[in-house]
C-alpha cells in the first residue's frame, strides 16, 4: 500500500509540473497565422461580450462623439493599455462592456459626451489543461466562454473506472497567487450546477484518482512546491 501511495504521489507530481511546462511553453509560441486567403470568421457578439480579456487581446475603442481619440490596443503582458489623456488602465479580467463603463467614467471629466464602444478585434490564443483521469489530458484550445465540465468533455471525459470525479481540483494562477478549487462532479452529472464553473486561461483541471480530504493540504504538497513562484490561497468553489 505504501509503494501504492508513493507511486502515485510521483505520477500526481509528474502531470502537475507537465500540465504548468506546457502552459508555459505554449504562451511562448508565436500564434499561427491566418492563410492569404482565408480571412477569419466572424466573432460571435455574445461570446465576446462576456468573455473577460487577457495579455495579447486587441482591442478596439471608438468614441460616438470624439472620433480624434479613436484607437487600436493590445492588452500588455501586464494587463494593461494606454490611453490617450488617461495613461494606463488595466484590462485584463474585465469584459468588454465592464471595460466600457470604467473608461466612460474616466473620460467623463475629458469630455461632455465620452460615449464609446470596446470591440474586440482579436482574442489571443487561450488554453486549459486537462489532465489525470480523463481519457485524453492534454491542452483545450477556448474558443470563448468554457466550463470545467466542458473542459473535461473535450479531453475525452472522464476515466470512469478511475476518476475521482467528487474532487476535480481547479488550479488558477491569480494575483500572484496559486489558487484551489474543489468541484463536486458526482452532484453535476446529478444534475445540480457545477458545470457552471467557468474557467480561465492557464488554468489547470485536474482529475485526482483517490479522494482528496484537505484540500489545503494537497495544494501545499502538490503545488506550492512544483509551481513556481506563487503563494497559497484556498476558497473554494461550493455548488
């Protein structure tokens, strides 16, 4: 049983530091580009109007009123654009129309009529990983809005032999901070709403083959220690 457990404990170690490699690794690429002839379809207003940006979105800003401060961003690897009388604002985990609202207010001491537009030109490539007892762990690309449920589905599902599927961990990197989430499959697929659980860029899914008792404890051992540089915060997600 002991050999068990540290066998396990080594595989548990392997899929974390492989799932944090390849996130990496893939933030690093240079995004495919487009054929000559093949120009990209249509973003669907309602899926970008609830998605929140991210580092490497483009965005454009048209004012109804002052077109003279009309402009194209990209979100900064730090979340942030610059706009013009304004200086920096940050973007990153807002959507579109929270981003609006909070540029309107800061351009209502500027202007008499500071009514404008976010459209979003360009959605940087984002992905998840999906990983332990799911029939293909691996990357998921996200379209738009994507569910933990969703996710796992595009991974092939789960390894019902296996899967512990009351203690789906949810690994987020935020604020400087690696952050846990426990979901309650069993309850899901019951019919009870954790399927709600939208996910992140970077974030990491992971299906565990026993069940996890302290959630704090787990993230401590498993990733505190293989993830750097982050510290720990634990809330977690009640269906």
């Amino acid at each position: 049983m002991e050999r068990y457990r540290k066998r396990e404990h080594t595989l548990t170690r392997s899929i974390l530091i492989t799932a944090w490699l390849i996130l990496v690794l893939a933030g690093c690429q240079t995004a495919p580009q487009p054929l000559p002839m093949a120009p990209p379809p249509a973003a669907d207003p309602a899926v970008s109007s609830r998605t929140a940006l991210g580092p490497g979105d483009v965005i454009d800003i048209k004012f109804a009123y002052a077109s003279q401060f009309n402009e194209s961003q990209t979100v900064r690897p730090d979340g942030k654009i610059e706009l013009h009388l304004i200086g920096p604002v940050t973007a990153q985990g807002k959507t579109p129309d929270e981003l609006r609202e909070e540029i309107e207010g800061l351009y209502a001491s500027q202007l008499k009529h500071p009514q404008l537009a976010v459209i979003v030109r360009l959605f940087h490539e984002r992905r998840v990983y999906v990983g332990g007892e799911v029939n293909k762990p691996g990357l998921i690309q996200m379209p738009g809005t994507l569910t933990a449920l969703e996710a796992i589905m595009d991974a092939g599902g789960f390894n019902l032999e296996r899967a512990e599927i009351q203690n789906v961990v949810i690994v987020r990197q935020k604020d400087g901070r690696n952050i846990g989430y426990a979901l309650n499959f069993k309850d899901t697929l019951g019919g009870q709403d954790a399927q709600s659980f939208i996910l992140e860029p970077r974030d990491i899914v992971y299906v565990p083959r026993t069940r996890i008792a302290d959630l704090d404890q787990w993230m401590s051992q498993y990733v505190y220690k293989l993830l750097p540089p982050f510290s720990i915060g634990i809330p977690l997600y009640n269906n």
